[in-house]
C-alpha cells in the first residue's frame, strides 16, 4: 500500500472558470549558468462539482519546504486570466490580497499557426509555458535539434481560431 507525504488544499472555481496552479522553484546558485533563475511544475490535482454551478478543485504538493512552497495562481474565463502569487506555509496557503488581472488578445489565423524558435529542456535558458484558456491544459512542444545553433529548441502548434496564454517567470532585472 501506497502512502502519500505531501500537503494538499482546496479552492473552489465558479462555473466558467479553470484554475490551475504551479510551484516555482528556486535555482542554486552553482547551476545558474545552465538553468532559468525559475521553474515551475504544475500541481497535480483532482476536481468534483458540489452544487450546479461551482467545483472543487483540491491540489497537492508533493514535497512541503519548512520556509514555505512559493505558487502561482491561474484561473482562466472565457475573456481573462487572473493571475495570483500564494505560498504554502505549513498547513496554511496564504493568497495575495488584490490579484493581477491580464487581459490577452485573440489570435487570428485562418491556417494552423507554429510558435517556432521557444527554447525548451534541456537548454532551460527561457522556460515558456503556453495553455489553452478554453481547457486550462498546457501545449507541450516538439522537440527539434536546430544545427545551425546547436540548441535544442521548441515548436507549439497552434489551431487557428483560438486564443492562447504563454507566460515565462523572470526577475524585472533579467533581460529577454
């Protein structure tokens, strides 16, 4: 029998919205050279509805940290994300008071679209998640090997007629 170790809690999404949360992590000092300041991991999660209009989502991290797990908060509707910074401290998830909304443009395209040229594992220089608003599911990127760089690089396909989110963790002082 299977015994988990990890911290869990709940939120509880209207009808309409989708949220999903990340944790973020802190790299070393010693591997700074070759990885982002950041990364990320989605929270796994399970979801059931209690009454017709609003879910539980309950989300779980696997590995509590003493000084606190660091999250960001997305939850999407059908014209906004919403986006907030939370810490898990012991048995408490402490939510920022006032959340930073984004509004995202729609992009049209009357053909399939590919994001080219986003650089992906193992290089890790700039990692960019890119989610689909509508199901809240990320869109994983195939992997090429570019010669002429001699990277390892990233390309999402895109359907046309649907808006999507990409979002990166950086400090103000990072350049692009």
């Amino acid at each position: 029998m299977e015994t988990w170790q990890g911290k869990h809690f709940s939120i509880t999404d209207p009808k309409g919205v989708k949220t999903v949360i990340y944790e973020v992590y802190v790299t070393k000092k010693e591997y700074l050279s070759k990885y982002p300041k950041y990364t990320m991991q989605r929270l796994n999660s399970t979801e059931e509805i209690i009454g017709g209009d609003m879910s539980r989502k309950t989300f779980y991290v696997e590995d509590p940290q003493e000084d606190g797990n660091r999250l960001v908060i997305f939850s999407f509707t059908d014209e906004k994300v919403v986006i907030n910074n939370g810490i898990l401290l012991g048995n408490e998830v402490r939510i920022m008071k006032k959340p930073m909304p984004f509004r995202y443009n729609k992009l049209y395209s009357e053909e399939p679209t590919e994001i080219k040229e986003v650089q992906y594992t193992p290089n890790l220089k700039r990692a960019i998640t890119v989610i689909d608003p509508e199901t809240a599911e990320e869109i994983k990127p195939t992997l090429y090997f570019d010669e002429k760089t001699n990277e390892v690089k990233g390309k999402c396909k895109l359907k046309p007629y649907k808006s999507y989110f990409a979002f990166e963790l950086r400090d103000d002082k990072e350049t692009k």
